[in-house]
C-alpha cells in the first residue's frame, strides 16, 4: 500500500508538470551528458554553448536494471555457515530522472530511487541546480568567467574522482561496463556547492559540504568536508584521447560521520555474499567501507582512449584524520576494453581492483582483490546487455575471527539495463 501511494503521488506531479511545461523529448538539453550510449566517457559536462534555448523544457527519464547472478562463496570460519546460493534473478532496481531546462543555462537536475537493494520503497536519491550562465541574474552577467565556469549546488553526489561517472547509481548501470563499482566505492550524497572552471583543455573544481547524508539542525556537527581536482583532458587528434585528474576529499575533525566510501544507500551490486545463516550479512557487500570519523583522501585516474581501445585507472589513498589511532587504505583498479562494432556497440574488457591496509596502527592487515572478465552489447542506445565472470578474495590477519576470513566468491553474472 506504501509503494502503491508513493507511486500515485509521483504519477500525479508528473502529470501536474507535464500540464503546464514545454515537454519535448526532441528537444536536447543544454550542457548536459546524454543518456545512453552517446553518454560513454563524458566526466564533467562541457562548455561548448551549441543548445539553442526555446523556453521552460522537462526530460522525464528512467533507468532499470536486472541481474541473474550465479555466484558461489567460501570461507574457512567454522560454527556459523555461509548462506547457500543458487542461481537466479536479483531484485530488479529502478529510477526516476526529472530534468527541467529552468531557464537559458540554468538547469535542475533530480533523481529517485523507485526500489533499490538497501530500500525496496521509493525514495529520492538527490538532486542539483547546475548554472551554466547567469543571464536570469542580467543578461551577459559575467558572460566571460561563464563561458569556462559551471556552478552546481544541491544535495546531491560530489565531484570527487573520475570513477563515480562510470559506475552504477543504483539502476543507472548503462555507463559501467561491468555489473559491480569499485570495492572502495567513492559515492556520497550531501548538501554541496560546486565550482568548475574548464579552461582549455584543463579542469578545475573546487567544493565545500557539511558532510552529512541525513541532515538535522539539532546542534553538535559542525563537520565540514573540502574538496577538489585537477586535470587535463584533449582529444589529440581523431584517434587518440588523454586524460588524467587527481582529486582531493578532506573531512574536518569536528564532523561526527563520513560518508564517502558509504554513502550509496542503494546497496552493493552483487546479492547475498559471504553472508551466514546465523548472522547474515550486509545490503553492501562486497564492498569495503574503512569507516574513518575523518580523513584525508586522493585519488588519480588516467584515461586512454584510442580508436576502440580504452583504458581507465584508479590510485586512491585515505588516511584516517585521527593520528593517535592511524590506520590508512590503498585502492588500485586497472580497466581495459575494446569496443568495436559499426558504431562500437560491443565491447570486451577485464578489469583488476585491490584494497589493502590497516584500520588503524595496531590493526593487521586486510587485502581484498577482485578480477571481472566480461563483455556488453548495447541491443540499441538505450538498452545494454552484460555477461562477466567475477571473483573476489579477501586476505590478511584483518579479516581473522569474521566471516571474511579466508572468503572468496566467483561466478557469472548477466545484467540487463534500460536507460533513457
């Protein structure tokens, strides 16, 4: 009865927006990543002004995604066993993507959350006003700084790496050439303000949040997070592309909580791992989350593109803020395909992801590493489809006595996604 009310509401402002915007779905938004294949590599939203504004628009838009996940598991804790798995389908995930041209470079941007695997109900993920001119204020009003400048704020993801563009945001899965995100999963939703400045072929942003993910105004978090990156990004010639960023994310001492290796409240992409029959498991599994109360964190990222081969790296520290207690991670990730096709619509690839450190000086170590081997056919421009093998492996002294102790987990899952 909950899900079919939340859906009416939802059905009703629809068509309540739809009675009085200009919608029409030919007509393309301005400074925006497109929806579907033509959105494959496109990390911060360009400058380039080639959107004729025609008055107030709406995109109605939505992505699904469906997983049959034949997977085993393992590990060598005795006394409560591992759950056992058969092959089937996943919850299938679903989301509601609103976009309003609100006026010429002003556009609204808002995402719910239908059914995912952490909530089943549906719930707004986040959303964001992004400026790309200032006419609404005077026209031409710092028209120069604008012509490289963008201006995002909202409750919504942060511009914290390159890896959050091509993972998958819970149903939005059409970016990620494989089924699961990165172990150390970069992603928060949090009230932000956001610069970026696209100078040339360079990129710069800097941010500021309160680094929460439910917000109160009870006093006693006065938390703040900084963040940023740098970058270089050219099309050298027909053939070839480069890019590398290094971005920052800085929590204060005085923040109660941190959210950016666990703030996907949809849940992981693989269901079920290594969890017990006594005790169960985690809706976020098999990620990993350090759960510093503040840090420091970098991360680099190299983009190759040439012809169809593509290569995407990750290099991420995060030191725990706490030096009495110390405790830091490194995550690597290495990702290569190869698209080919007419119009590259199917592409092969593998990609190798590993996690290691302490939670703290005293603590021993924990390693997990993780190998997915795959492919994809993109049927149409929205729809995709994606077969891997995926096998992950936890090791370490840090993992002894719970039930990653010696844990691993292998098999295939196929993944159907729709987005438009």
């Amino acid at each position: 009865m909950k899900n079919f009310k939340i859906t009416f509401i939802i059905l009703f402002l629809l068509s309540s927006i739809m009675g009085f915007a200009q919608v029409d779905p030919r007509t393309p938004l301005q400074f925006y990543r497109p929806v579907g294949k033509a959105g494959l590599n496109i990390f911060e939203t360009k400058k380039a002004d080639t959107v004729l504004y025609r008055g107030f628009n709406v995109r109605v838009g939505g992505d699904f995604a469906l997983q049959f996940q034949g997977l085993s598991h393992e590990n060598s804790i005795v006394g409560d066993p591992l759950v056992d798995l058969g092959s089937n389908f996943n919850l299938p995930t679903a989301n509601l993507n609103i976009e309003a041209q609100l006026a010429d470079g002003m556009r609204m941007h808002l995402r719910t959350y239908l059914s995912s695997r952490h909530h089943t109900e549906a719930y707004v993920k986040g959303g964001y006003l992004q400026f790309d001119k200032l006419d609404f204020i005077q026209e031409g009003f710092l028209s120069g700084l604008m012509e490289m400048a963008t201006i995002r704020v909202g409750m919504d993801q942060i511009n914290y790496g390159d890896a959050q563009f091509r993972r998958s945001d819970n149903a939005m899965a059409i970016y990620n050439p494989f089924v699961g995100n990165y172990i150390m999963d970069a992603f928060t939703t949090e009230p932000f303000f956001e610069l970026t400045l696209l100078p040339s072929d360079w990129i710069i942003v800097a941010g500021v949040t309160n680094g929460r993910l439910n917000q109160s105004p009870i006093k006693g978090d006065n938390g703040m997070v900084i963040f940023g990156k740098l970058g270089w990004d050219k099309q050298i010639n027909d053939d070839l592309r480069l890019r590398l960023t290094g971005s920052m994310y800085s929590s204060s001492k005085e923040s109660t909580r941190d959210y950016i290796y666990g703030g996907d409240r949809a849940g992981g992409r693989y269901y079920s791992l290594l969890a017990t029959a006594a005790n169960g498991g985690s809706d976020f599994d098999p990620r990993f989350n350090p759960r510093f109360g503040y840090h420091t964190a970098f991360q680099i990222n190299p983009f190759v593109k040439y012809n169809g081969l593509e290569f995407f790296g990750v290099f991420e520290v995060t030191n725990n803020g706490d030096d009495a207690v110390g405790g830091g991670f490194t995550q690597v990730g290495l990702e290569a395909l190869y698209r080919f096709g007419a119009t590259e619509q199917w592409y092969l690839g593998g990609r190798y992801n590993t996690v290691s450190g302490e939670t703290s000086d005293a603590a021993a170590t924990s390693d997990i590493s993780r190998l997915n081997l795959g492919g994809g056919w993109f049927m149409t421009n929205n729809v995709l489809m994606k077969l891997e093998y995926v096998t992950q492996e936890y090791s370490g002294e840090g993992f002894a006595n719970t039930r990653f102790q010696d844990g691993k987990f292998n098999g295939i899952v196929l993944e159907a996604v729709i987005g438009f």
